[in-house]
C-alpha cells in the first residue's frame, strides 16, 4: 500500500496555528479504486519548524552582511592602494632601500587584504548568485575546470589522470566548476620542486551517492593538521612559497555542503602527497 508524508499547518481548537508532520496510507478502496478508508499520524513539529525558520533568517542575514561588507570594503581599500602608489612614484627619488621595502610591505599587505575580501565575496554568493541546480553530466564541470587549468598543468609538466563513474548530477555548474578549479588547482599548485604532479581523479556512485577523489603527489598535510583545512583563511603553507588567501578549501566545503555533500582531506603526511574526497547524492534537490 503506498505511503504519503507530507508537512502541513493545521489550527488547534486554541486558535494557534502548528506545523504538523503527516503519514499515512490508504488502507480500503471501492470497487472503483476510490479510497475509501485510510489511517495514519499527526506529529507536531512546530518547534523544529520555527528553528528551521530562524536559522533560514539568521544564515540569509549572515550571508548578505558578509556580502555588503566586502563589498563596501573594497573601495576605500583601493583608494589607499592607488594612493601608496602615487606616493611612492612621487618620492622615488628620495626613497632609500628601507623606504622602498617598507612601502612594498605596505602595498602588498593591501593587495593581500583585497585578495582575501574578493575570496569573501566569492564565499557569499555560494548558493545566492550561482546558476541554478539542474540535471547534468558531472563530467562537464571537471572538463570545464581543466580548460582553465591548462596553462597552469602545462607549466608545471603536471599529469592528470581520469577515471571512474562521471553520472548525471543535479548541481550548479558554476559551482561545481569552481570545486573543481580549486581542489585540482592546489594538487598542481602544492607541487614538490623538481616533482611534476601526478594527479588522479576518480569517480564512483554507490548507493545513490557520487564520491570523487582527488589524489597528488605533492608536499602533503601534517596529519594532525587536517582539521584546519577547511576553515576561513586558514594557511598550512608559508605564503612566501605558495600565494593564496587560505579561503579555497573554505569555499569547496560550502559548495558540496550547499549540494547537501560531505568534503574532507587525507595525507601521510609532509612530502607524502593528499587526497581530497567529497561525496554528493547523485539526485541531491533542484533547489537554489
């Protein structure tokens, strides 16, 4: 007998109105298949509603005030940019070598701290100004990634290796494009010196449940540090050797949570090489 499960407001003989969660089945028909008795339950779920909608509010306000500050942040930022600039080629003559240096410091710090707002922003719009969620060929957003990698593969003599189960998917395409932009960019990126990147990308659905792993041989994660990764500007790296705002890995973790997915990270160690694994239901829901 088929079941129904539904959530629906009802009023109570108070007056109040309280979400309910309704089951129930069809358990005798006419003749002419119309139902004719049915049975089922009514729990009251007002409270887990109400919290569901004020969690709604509070990550919509989150997300806009993340968004409006970064956004307004950026100007008065390239105003002192632009002008540390001007001061620096109006006084090149009398700069001395610390002068220059401390300068340098100083507009670099400032294109650091664009760099990490621009990342902000990009964060804010996961779910808000990305495309839709539709059906599609998961494949396409790797192909896409790679196009924009291939400069970056090219120079680093990186090796990219594809296999496994590429499913239909329903994702935002520019979102899945960019998990991949970052998550195949850093095995090219945190590449060993003398080293060319083996890099191994691997698909497979069990269960209704598509698993992507991202595999290098690269300088590897001191185990006891994982749990930073996915964290806001979060850096395991020296910035001297390897440039970045430390929001990558924060960013991927938002969008396969946005697919309703699971991201995490594995390494033996430094020098050993990652593995970075997310996993998203192959029919996750076509809401934005």
């Amino acid at each position: 007998m088929p079941l129904y499960t539904t959530e629906l407001r009802m009023r109570s003989k108070s007056g109040e109105w309280h979400w309910v969660l309704a089951r129930g089945m069809v358990v005798s028909h006419s003749d002419s298949n119309e139902p004719l008795r049915m049975i089922g339950t009514h729990t009251d779920i007002n409270e887990r509603k109400q919290a569901e909608f004020a969690l709604q509010k509070s990550n919509a306000d989150l997300e806009q005030f993340a968004y409006s500050v970064s956004h307004d942040l950026r100007q008065p930022l390239r105003m002192v940019t632009g002008h540390l600039q001007l001061v620096e080629k109006h006084l090149d003559a009398v700069l001395d070598d610390d002068d220059r240096e401390n300068m340098n410091f100083a507009l670099q710090g400032a294109k650091r701290m664009d760099a990490m707002i621009v990342s902000l922003l990009e964060y804010s719009r996961v779910g808000r100004k990305s495309s839709p969620k539709s059906k599609q060929l998961s494949r396409i957003a790797l192909d896409n990634a790679l196009f924009f990698l291939e400069p970056a593969r090219q120079e680093a003599h990186a090796e990219i290796m594809i296999n496994g189960e590429w499913p239909e998917i329903v994702a935002s395409q520019d979102e899945m494009t960019r998990l991949f932009l970052n998550l195949a960019g850093n095995a090219i990126k945190y590449r060993i010196e003398d080293r060319p990147p083996i890099i191994l990308i691997h698909g497979h659905v069990e269960d209704n449940i598509w698993r992507v792993d991202i595999s290098d041989n690269g300088v590897g994660i001191i185990p006891s540090q994982i749990h930073r990764l996915f964290q806001f500007f979060s850096r395991l790296q020296s910035r001297a050797k390897f440039e970045g705002t430390g929001m990558g890995l924060a960013l991927c973790r938002k969008i396969v949570e946005h697919h309703e997915g699971r991201i995490w990270a594995e390494s033996e160690g430094e020098g050993k090489g990652s593995r970075f694994i997310f996993e998203i239901p192959v029919k996750a829901s076509e809401t934005a």
